[in-house]
C-alpha cells in the first residue's frame, strides 16, 4: 500500500502537491492507496486513517518530513492500526540526518564540520579549512532566500554571526539536529545547469536515476561502480544524489530518505511506482 497525506482542506483528498505521484499510483494499478488527515497529523498530533485493515499490512510512506521523533509516533500509531511502514524510525533517523550517514559516505562527499545548534562557530577556523563554505542544519537548507549560497574568504566573524541569525529564523520550527558547514564543491555546468542525479535506492537495488538538475539528456550519469557502492546501507528505502565536478569526478552532495525525498521534475512518475513495486516485491 501507498499512504500519501491529505489535502489540508479535504482528508477525502490527497495533498494537492502530491496530485500526481496519486494518479501515477492509481494508473499502474498494483497498489492499494490510503490518506491520513494532514492538518489532524502535522497539527494536532492526531493520526486519522482512511483505511482499517483487519490484519497487519505493508505500506510505503510519500509525503513530507518529520523530525525523527515525530515519524517515530507516526511509525508506531500505524502500527497499531495494523499498518507497518517499510522504514523503521531507526532506518528513518540515519538517511534523513545526514551527519548520520556522513561517515558511511564520506570518502565521496564534500568535508564538513558539525556544530550544536545556536554554538558560537569561529569562522576564521572555518576559512582555515575551507576556501568556500555553505550553511544548513542537519537536514536542510535555506536555498530560494537572501541567505547566501555560500560564504568565502572575504566573510567577517561579525558578518556570518548575522547571517547565521537570519538562518534560524528562516528554518524555524523546521530546525533539525545542529549546524552543518560543508566545503563547498566545483560542480561542472553545461551552460547554466549543473550536472546532478537522484538515485533511489529500494530494497537495495538501483531502482531509479533521474537527471536531478535540469540538465539535457547529452550530459553523463554518474559512474556504475560509485552508485553500486552505496546500494547496501542500512535502509529498504533511500536516496543519494551525485554531482559531476569540474574536473569529471563525480561526488555525494545528498542523502535522504526514501518516503519524504521528491522525485525529479522530468522523471516518469508511472516508471517509478513501477520499479517501487517490484523491488519490494
């Protein structure tokens, strides 16, 4: 089974963002489909189900991120109502927080430094490692604001201290874990996209590699023994997203888990729950 949230005005309704992974469910016709009340659940704390199965049922998760110990409460009030999720809150927990699974990756990811949320960071020891440098927490960033892509040699420990005030304020309540400073990385571009994948690992199989940036259809995909490497970490249910450097090698920018990562704008959303299904099968 698929368990998409509701819309917020209609719990007979899917999410209206989530419109069309629904329909691309329904029209390949191999799956059961359930919503849960998105304002009772994201609210309220409440869990309401349009679906009572008499006996325990498998499910799979589309639908926006918790923090770990909301998806927690949310694995186990499913559970009682004979609903299991494939990803466990454990599993959840390490591809959703990426310092978790950093030291899984890091041989092919950019360095980084963590630090406790609202920490004095001493930026000077920062410009000391690194020559380029961006900002998020433990889960996400602030991409599509005035907050700076990245900072250089040229910031000041006053100027970051104000930036990093404008940081927390725009992640809010969706703050998560700590602070994460990673090296920033020199992606190639064909023209003006960049080269990125997503990868949805499922089961431990390569399901799925979607062109991740709004890259052509001329560019390369990452190398098949990079993407093989991380087929077996401890989840059924998973992204990484990979990115070509400017000197043709190929790095982890990514991770997340499976149920709350996005599929790609260009991606066949039918080919996906296709590959879903019999990965799990």
């Amino acid at each position: 089974m698929i368990l998409f949230p509701s819309s917020y005005f209609d719990i007979d309704k899917v999410d209206e963002d989530l419109q069309k992974e629904y329909e691309a469910v329904v029209a390949t016709g191999l799956f059961d489909v359930a919503l849960f009340g998105y304002d009772e659940w994201f609210n309220n704390n409440k869990l309401v189900v349009r679906y009572a199965p008499d006996s325990e049922i498998t499910a799979v998760y589309r639908g926006w991120m918790m923090k770990p110990d909301q998806y927690e409460k949310f694995y186990q009030k499913l559970l009682e109502k004979n609903i299991r999720l494939v990803t466990t809150p454990k599993q959840y927990e390490l591809m959703h927080i990426f310092p978790n699974i950093y030291e899984y990756v890091k041989a092919d990811t950019a360095k980084m430094f963590m630090y406790p949320l609202h920490a004095h960071i001493d930026v000077e020891e920062i410009k000391h490692y690194f020559d380029r440098f961006m900002i998020k927490d433990y889960v996400k960033s602030v991409k599509g604001t005035e907050f700076p892509r990245f900072f250089d040699q040229t910031i000041t420990q006053d100027q970051f201290d104000k930036w990093m005030e404008v940081f927390y304020k725009y992640r809010g309540e969706l703050l998560t874990g700590g602070i994460c400073i990673k090296e920033c990385l020199d992606l190639k571009r064909y023209g003006e996209r960049t080269n990125e994948y997503r990868v949805f690992y499922i089961n431990h199989e390569i399901a799925t590699i979607s062109r991740n940036s709004g890259q052509g259809n001329y560019v390369s995909e990452p190398p098949r023994d990079l993407m093989e490497k991380y087929r077996k970490l401890d989840s059924p249910y998973y992204t990484i997203d990979y990115a070509e450097l400017q000197d043709g090698a190929w790095r982890i920018i990514e991770a997340g888990d499976g149920e709350v990562s996005g599929l790609s704008d260009n991606q066949d959303y039918e080919a996906y729950f296709r590959a879903l299904y019999h990965c799990f099968r």
